[in-house]
C-alpha cells in the first residue's frame, strides 16, 4: 500500500489506486479490507492530487495539534494572551521579542 507514494506520476497512481480499490471491494475479502477499497474509491482523486503536486497540510496539522495540546493543558482557563505564551514556549521557539507586545492587565 506504502508503495504507491514511490511514485511520481499522477496517472499511474490515479489507475493503481482504482485497481486496488476495485480489488478490495471483493465479497472474499473481510471486511475490514472492503471499507478500505471503499475509502480508496473515495479518495483517489486526492491521492492522485498529492502526486501531481507533493504538497501535504502536514505542517498545518501539526501546528493544529500542538494548539489544542496547550489549551487541553490549560484546564479552562481560556485568557489568549497567556494561551499564546503557553504556545510559543510549548513549541520551543520561542520569539521573545513578542512578550513585550504582551501588555498585563
């Protein structure tokens, strides 16, 4: 399955993900291996997308992440002036010429 990103050409990874996906969703297979022949149905536009361009959110994501981390380790307590320390001293790189932005009430 990895194999496919190997590739760099969109057509052919447009055709192998519709073989595959075609060939999971056979009665034989368990279950589990038809729902993902059905997610791979579903999402080999996209699939095919990644290899024509190599751009992922991955970063993004990522940021997301670490975001929701540092507020789940707040317990509530919702003040963003102290989320966005929190955040850059959770991400370890901190731009320390920003806290004097931060003005205290």
């Amino acid at each position: 399955m990895r194999e496919i990103y190997s590739h760099t050409d969109g057509d052919l990874a447009l055709e192998w993900v519709e073989r595959l996906g075609a060939d999971m969703l056979d009665k034989d297979h368990p279950i589990e291996m038809r729902s993902l022949g059905r997610t791979l149905v579903r999402w080999k536009q996209q699939i095919a997308a990644w290899h024509r361009s190599q751009v992922t959110n991955g970063p993004t994501e990522a940021a997301n992440n670490m975001v929701k981390r540092v507020k789940r380790a707040a317990f509530g307590f919702t003040f963003f002036r102290n989320d966005r320390i929190r955040s850059l001293l959770y991400a370890g790189k901190p731009n320390w010429s920003l806290l004097a932005t931060l003005v205290p009430r």
